[in-house]
C-alpha cells in the first residue's frame, strides 16, 4: 500500500461518516498534518499518513503532533486505515 492508497481509503472513510478528511496548508508553517478531520458531534483529528515501514518523520511533523497531543486534540502518525480508526476512536 503506498501513502496515496492511504489517503484515498482515509478520505472514503471519513466521507462514509458524514464528514471530511481535508488536507490543510498553513501559510508559514511546515510539518502540519496530512489530512484534518471534521467529523459528526464536532469530532477533530488531524492525521499525518506514513506509507507503512516508512519512518521519516520531519523535525516540523513530530512537533506539530507533540503540540496538539498537549492541547488534548486526537493526533498522530497513521500508517493503515487501523491507524486512523484507533486515531478517531472507531
């Protein structure tokens, strides 16, 4: 499975759920996650996908994930559809 495979399952999922998986730039800041999701009852997530074995996590990606996991948000490093479904608590 390559990390575009991912992304597509990731995005039929979140739209089979009712909602989004969207992927975000933020102007001036490297490392934000791959897909952001906005899903029913207000549930956020933001997940930055890995093609599975990969391990090349940036500088600005752990950083990124550290500070929305002390802000209380679901985030992480997914590297299957598993992942992601541990990550939005399915």
């Amino acid at each position: 499975m390559t990390e575009a495979d991912l992304e597509a399952d990731v995005i039929e999922l979140a739209e089979g759920l009712g909602g989004y998986a969207l992927k975000l730039k933020i102007e001036a800041e490297r490392g934000w996650g791959d897909r952001t999701f906005f899903l029913p009852e207000a549930k956020f997530a933001i997940a930055e996908l890995k093609k599975p074995g990969k391990n090349d996590r940036s500088i600005n990606q752990r950083k990124w994930i550290r500070r929305l996991q002390r802000l209380g948000f679901a985030a992480d490093f997914c590297e299957s559809i598993d992942d992601v479904k541990r990550l939005l608590d399915l």
